[in-house]
C-alpha cells in the first residue's frame, strides 16, 4: 500500500507541482489549500506524512501544526519562506520533524520524505522492541516512552533522536551523527535543528521526571544520555 502525503500551501501552482513529483515517485496525495481545509482532510484521510507552508489564509501551519500534534505523532515537513532561524526554531519547536526554505529542490524534499517514512517504518522492528536506560522505557513497536513508570508523548523524530541516544548510554554524539542515526543522511544547516528537538525532548521528560538532565550537553561536541543521576 503507497503511502498518502498530505500537501498544505496556498500557492496552487506549487501545489501541482508537488502533486506530480510526489506521484510520479508513487505516493497517494491529497492537495489543501489553507490550514482548515487542511485539518478536514488530516481528519478525513489520516495521511502518512505532511507536507506544510507557514503562511496561508484562515489557518496557518504553525497553528494547524498544534492541532496535529494534539494527538499524532504523524511527520511534518515545514516549507517556508522565512529563511530566520527563530522560524526554524519556532515551527520545530511546536512538534514539526523537519524545515525546508523556499526555494527548495524536489529532489531534496523527496529524500526527506523517504527518510521520514522509512524512519517511522523502522521503529516497528520486533528484533528490539523495547529498550530500556535507567528510568527510561522505550517502546518500538508502539512508539511509546515512559520515564519512571509516567508516558511522555513524543514526535516522529524526537523519538528517533532519544532512542538513538538510549540505545547507547554515556558515549557522546556529535550533532552531525545524530543526523545520520535519525534520517540516514546528514543535510546542510540542519545540525542546528538537533538543539531544539533535544531541547523538546528534555522539557517533556522533565514534566514527568522533574528536574533531571537525562540529556547531557558536552559542549563543542554534542549529546549524551545519563543514565544514572549525578549525586
């Protein structure tokens, strides 16, 4: 069964344009126009994955963004005009999976498609479904956390990024590796986005487990996770 991709822009013409890349690579699609339009047919059709402009009429991405991550954790691509860092920081702060500037190539967009997708796929491996590190369950098969017996509601991506770091306690990663350990490929300027899903993940594991640094940052070098309280 081909995955459905949701696209959401006002521009039509890009839309199209979407469509047929998308189709002709052997996605299902379905086309929105605005942030309502666009909350029906997530509602109506319960795609694979998002497609998301910022700036549109009656609704925008950012707030359609909030209503998904209510109660899914399905991938969302923002494409933007805004190019700022606080944009990007902004929309993956409120639960998208990835960032892309306009103009952006198709070609590009499609790989990050497909790493998504395949990510996602990946988490239902039965080889190692559950991992656990110190207070930290993790649950591959139904992509659920729980940190001291409490569930903490992650994103696609998030998920990836902390599993990666708890299925390896202590040893340190470089923002450049955690890329390719959550996508499979690294992209330019998108290192910088690895502090905000952390940063994401830390608050949510701090609203069930209190202030504890399961993260740690190793400055000029990247991420670790703790296992074990420091005393």
């Amino acid at each position: 069964m081909n995955e459905k991709i949701l696209i959401v822009d006002d521009e039509k013409k890009l839309v199209g344009m979407l469509v047929t890349a998308l189709e002709q690579e052997g996605y299902v699609t379905v086309p929105a126009y605005d942030g309502v339009e666009a909350l029906e047919a997530w509602r109506a059709e319960r795609p694979d994955l998002v497609v998301l402009d910022i700036l549109m009429p009656r609704m925008d991405g950012l707030e359609f963004c909030r209503h998904v991550r209510g109660t899914s954790d399905t991938p969302i691509i923002i494409l933007s005009a805004r190019s700022e860092e606080f944009d990007k920081l902004e929309g993956l702060g409120i639960g998208a999976d990835d960032y892309m500037t306009k103009p952006f190539s198709f070609r590009e967009l499609v790989a990050r498609i497909r790493a998504l997708l395949r990510r996602r796929a990946m988490v239902a491996d039965p080889v190692r479904p559950t991992v656990a590190a110190g207070p930290l369950v993790m649950d591959t098969e139904r992509h659920s956390v729980e940190i001291e017996g409490r569930p903490v509601s992650l994103t696609s991506t998030e998920f990836d990024l902390l599993l990666a770091l708890a299925s390896d306690p202590e040893r340190v990663f470089s923002r450049s590796r955690l890329i390719e350990a959550i996508q499979g490929d690294s992209f330019e300027g998108y290192e910088r986005t690895i502090d905000a899903h952390v940063g994401n993940i830390r608050r949510k594991l701090a609203e069930q487990a209190g202030d504890w640094s399961i993260i740690e940052t190793v400055y000029g070098v990247g991420y670790r996770f703790k296992a074990q309280k420091n005393i």
